[in-house]
C-alpha cells in the first residue's frame, strides 16, 4: 500500500515520516515517543495543518467574482502590447508604430479585477474559453483557434513601464499564457515581478470596470494617467501634464499641436467622458498661460472630475487554484 492511499490529503514526504513515526509507536506500544519523535511528529501535524489552510483559501477563490475596483501603483507609467515594426517610407516620414491590439490590454486590466490587493500574497491563475472570451471582449463570432493563438500572442508580448524614482523598467504583463487544444480552456497569470505595484500598495490609483468599454488603446492609457490625478488636492482641480509626457504615456508620436489635439486628443477624451466615470476637460498651456492662443505648447491642464462607476467587466474567469 502506498504512503498516499494509507495517509490520503498527505503530502508523499509528510506521510512518509507520519508511518514512520506510527510504526515506532505499534512496535514499542508500552513506551511513549521521545521528545525528538513528539517535536517530528508536531512538525508533520502543523505542516498539514498550514498545508490544507492554503488549499481551503485557493478553494475558495476559485470562483472569485470580479472585484468593483482594481487598483494599480502610482509607478505604472503605461502599458503596451508589443508593437508593430516602424516603417520607413522612401521619401516619407517615419510612421508612428501601432500601438497593438486593444483587445489585449482589455484582457490584462480584466485580470486586475481579479486581484485583491489587501489579501492576496500571489498572483493566481486564471481559467476561461475562447466562447467567453469572444462574448466578454463583445465580439458577435466565436474566435477561430487562429484568432484565439494570435490574441495569447499578443497577450504574452504585454509590457508595463514602471517609473520608480531615477529607474525604469520595463516588466512582461503574464506570466503564462496557454491554450488546451483539447478541451479549449485557456489559462492566464499575470506576471509575479508585478506584485509590488499590485499588492500592498502605499500609493496607488483606482480604476473601474467601464474603461474595459473603451474603443482605443490612447483613450485607456488618458484613463489610466487621469485617474493618478483624481484624489489629488490642486487649485480648482486642475492637473498640468507636459506635453511631452502626454506623448509618452499614451505613445504617440510627438507633432504639432493642431493636429494632435484633433486627431488624438479629442477623440480619446470624448470616449472617456462618454463611456467611464470621469468627466475630463482641458486647456492648452502656452508659455505658462492657459489664455494664450498663439504659440508653442509646453503642456497640457486637465479637469479631471469622477461620478460614480455603475458598470462591472464582463470577463468570465476562474481562478485556478495556486501553487506555493
């Protein structure tokens, strides 16, 4: 009989020195263990014990519901699947490389609603199908394997920017990311090196469930910066951002005003004042001045106001039980 079927819920190492400890005790039925035998057999019972609590947690977890809020540190600067090559056209500019795929930041902010930052010590796996999948991203079709394979690639290639202090890094999103062939389940895990600026936090923003409804990867990363500033105190709450910061954080390449705030600006705020809790307004700052209508831009204030968040992401998940 193995030691598994005898001791079942025991580890193999645990029920090892468990029967071996019992067989001591069958064989010298008149003696009491000595203390080293006591102390071993404690060790055993208390690293079960600490053993099926963990397991009672993961458990319990497996069918965690998406929480109202996620929470994401200050120091996260951006977020980005990898982007498309840039192009060099024969006597053209440069083009601005793509940003790549919305759908993909939506599936990794959707994993930050699973993550409880007060409670949780680990990132847990987390489970779904390519039909959920197709129906939380509001798709009317079933992905293809194809299409499903090119999103986990995109997925996998995720990069956040953190800015802490004088350094920069630059940290992959997941961890893994994988499909069953067989049965269609898909598994993901967001990326361990990022628990520092997931959990515990000193410092952090909130972000709620209706950015996943934005239609542009500009108009999530406005979101993700404006939503440092809410909370903020400032006079007549207004925020000023340079302008090339702006650029950076929601990568796109830095051009004159006139055509930026057409083509990139308004776009993105209108989406975030139709679709999310803030309602943002801005004024160009030239030499310092608000008023100015003429020259440079060196920066951009912001408005940034928050009524309340009503809707809840749509990402069906469950969250595999965790591994030590």
């Amino acid at each position: 009989m193995s030691f598994e079927s005898e001791f079942p819920g025991y580890p193999p190492e645990l029920a090892r020195m468990a029967k071996g400890l019992l067989r001591k005790r069958t064989v010298n039925a008149d003696d009491d263990l000595g203390a080293d035998d006591e102390a071993e057999l404690d060790e055993v019972t208390q690293r079960v014990v600490v053993r099926d609590n963990q397991k009672n947690k993961d458990d319990a977890s497996k069918h965690r519901p998406p929480l109202a809020t996620a929470v994401l540190s200050n120091h996260v600067d951006s977020l980005r699947p990898e982007p498309k090559s840039r192009l060099r056209l024969r006597n053209r500019p440069d083009i601005a490389p793509s940003l790549g795929s919305l759908n993909a930041m939506r599936i990794v902010l959707a994993l930050l609603f699973r993550v409880r930052a007060k409670w949780d010590r680990q990132l847990a796996e987390f489970t779904t199908n390519s039909t959920d999948l197709s129906r939380a991203l509001g798709l009317r079709y079933h992905m293809s394997r194809r299409q499903v394979v090119a999103l986990l690639n995109e997925i996998a290639s995720t990069v956040l920017t953190v800015r802490d202090g004088s350094k920069t890094f630059w940290i992959p999103a997941m961890a893994v990311a994988w499909l069953d062939d067989e049965t269609g389940v898909i598994s993901l895990q967001l990326n361990e090196k990022l628990k520092p600026y997931l959990l515990r936090l000193d410092t952090y923003r909130e972000l709620y469930p209706p950015m996943l409804q934005l239609r542009s990867p500009r108009a999530v990363l406005l979101y993700m910066l404006l939503r440092k500033c809410v909370g903020r105190k400032a006079a007549k709450n207004e925020h000023r951002v340079t302008y090339q910061d702006l650029c950076r954080v929601i990568q796109a390449r830095k051009m004159d005003w006139w055509k930026f705030e057409p083509d990139i600006l308004e776009p993105a705020i209108k989406d975030i004042n139709k679709t999310t809790e803030l309602r943002v307004r801005y004024k160009p700052v030239r030499q310092g001045r608000t008023d100015r209508k003429r020259g440079k831009v060196d920066s951009v204030m912001f408005t940034v106001r928050q009524r309340k968040a009503v809707e809840r992401p749509r990402l069906k998940l469950t969250s595999k039980e965790a591994t030590a």
